[in-house]
C-alpha cells in the first residue's frame, strides 16, 4: 500500500466529523501519526478510535481553535508526544446565521469571523513555528467556494472564507522559502453535519447549484487535501484549490 506519509506527524482540527474527519482517515491510512483536535472531545475520541482500529496511530485532543492558548498548547502536544509536526488541516469551521447584511446580529458576525478566520491565524501562527523547528511541511486551510465567489445571506462566513485565502497567500509567500507550504481549499457544497440545518427541500436545491448535479463527499475534498500535503505537491504553495463539481465554473 502506498505511504506517501510515512514518518510524518499530523495535526487536523475540527477532525470529529465530516471533511476533517476522512482527512484524518486519509492521511493514517497515507502513514501519518495523528493528532485528532476538534471542539468536542468524545467526537475527537471516536474519530481517533476509528483510525486505531484501521490499524492507524491516533491521539484524540480536544481544544477550541478560538482560544490561542489552547492551540499553542495543541501544537505542542503534537511534538511532545509525536516528536514533531509535518502536516497541518485547519478545517475546523461553523455555518452563519441565514439573514442578509442589514437584519445580521454583530455577535454572529464576531462568532463566525473567530472560529472560521481567526482560528486559521492562531494555528498557522504555532503550526508554522513547529515546522521550521521539523526542517519543513506543509499545511491546508480549508476555505469553500465562499472563498472566491459569493451567496445571498451569508455575509460573515464569505468574509471569513475569503480572508482564509488571503491569509493563505500571505503565510505561504513568507515560508515558501524555509520549506513550509501552505495552500487552501474551496469544496462546494459537501454532505456533512454541516448541512444538516438544511431542510429537505433546500438540501436538494443545492445540489442543483452543482454542474455535477450532486453534493460533493468528505473523502472528494480529502483527497484533494491529502493531495496538497503530499511531496507529489512540492512545487504547489500559496494557492486555492477548488473542489466543486463546477459550482464556480459558471
Ligand atoms: N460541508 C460543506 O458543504 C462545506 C463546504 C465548504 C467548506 N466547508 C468547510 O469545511 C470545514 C469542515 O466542515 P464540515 O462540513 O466537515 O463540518 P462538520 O460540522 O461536519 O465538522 C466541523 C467540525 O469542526 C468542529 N468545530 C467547530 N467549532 C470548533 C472550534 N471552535 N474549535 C474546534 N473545533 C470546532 C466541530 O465540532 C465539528 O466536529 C469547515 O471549515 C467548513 O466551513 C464545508
């Protein structure tokens, strides 16, 4: 079986559920020892349990991305107990309120740019450090397709997902130097609990916003994710990478 990670140490957030969690699967089954971080704990425990009984390594890790404290201590925990840091997925993130600019509450604003933009900054701020003192690696920021184009209703989350590829590019150009690469990815609409606030009828409509005409998998942006941390990937830093059935195409 191919080990394109072998002897590397990994840390996804947001890893007790959906994308993170197959990016979590992937990667243990690519040979990565992982750490396992998401909000909440027996989440993170079942999802690391999973990889152990894959025949992977796993440790499960909770802390909030919000809380800097919290994810200096989580990439130090990857260290001490791993022995360094490679690779890096911060893809823990929330949906926003429905409600157009005028109507939308400050708090949901404030709530929604912490958790899916500041969160970025406090990981790759520690995550970088741990990889310069690795000799190297490589981290994917998961944006959405609410990256690069817009939606009715969502002001917070397009803001926060457009700032995650400025972010990315600014990272990746002062690393990409010292080894450390640092890309983001845009799903389209993907079948997770995240959608789950949907109705019925509105979670079909959206697959209609697909050319594919169907939502995307967890495991459609792992690989492209895993793909982007891989050394197949050297040449690739500081850029957004789609995957969306041609949801932005049109
Ligand atoms: N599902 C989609 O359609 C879609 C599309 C584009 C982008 N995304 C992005 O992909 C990422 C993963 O989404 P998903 O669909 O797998 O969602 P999900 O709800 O299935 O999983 C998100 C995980 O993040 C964790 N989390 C939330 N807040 C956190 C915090 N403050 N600290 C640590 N962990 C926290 C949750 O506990 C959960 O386990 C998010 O950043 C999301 O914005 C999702």
């Amino acid at each position: 079986m191919d080990q394109p990670f072998a002897g590397k140490v990994a840390l996804v957030t947001g890893a007790g559920s959906g994308i993170g969690e197959a990016v979590a699967m992937e990667l243990a089954e690519g040979g990565a020892r992982l750490l396992v971080s998401d909000l909440k704990a027996e989440a993170a425990e079942r999802a690391a349990a999973a990889i152990r009984a894959a025949g992977g390594q796993a440790l499960a890790h909770q802390a909030d991305v919000t809380d800097p404290a919290a994810v200096q201590a989580m990439v130090a925990l990857a260290e001490s107990h791993f022995g360094a840091l490679h690779l890096a997925v911060n893809n823990a993130g929330i949906a926003g309120a429905r409600v157009n600019t005028a109507d939308y509450p400050l708090d949901s604003w404030q709530r929604i740019i912490d958790v899916n933009l500041t969160s970025v900054f406090h990981c790759t701020k520690y995550q970088v450090a741990a990889m310069l003192r690795a000799g190297g690696g490589a981290i994917v920021n998961m944006s959405s397709i609410l990256g690069s184009v817009g939606t009715p209703g969502a002001v917070a989350y397009v803001a926060a997902k457009h700032g995650v590829v400025g972010l990315t590019k600014a990272v990746a150009l002062e690393y990409a130097g010292q080894g450390v690469r640092v890309n983001a990815v845009g799903p389209g609409y993907i079948d997770t609990p995240l959608l789950s606030r949907f109705d019925r009828e509105t979670h079909d409509g959206l697959k209609t916003l697909h050319p594919a005409g169907r939502l995307g998998t967890a495991r459609e942006v792992s690989a492209l994710t895993c793909f982007l941390l891989s050394d197949r990937a050297a040449f690739i830093t500081g850029s957004y990478h789609l995957v969306d059935g041609g949801y932005t195409a049109r």
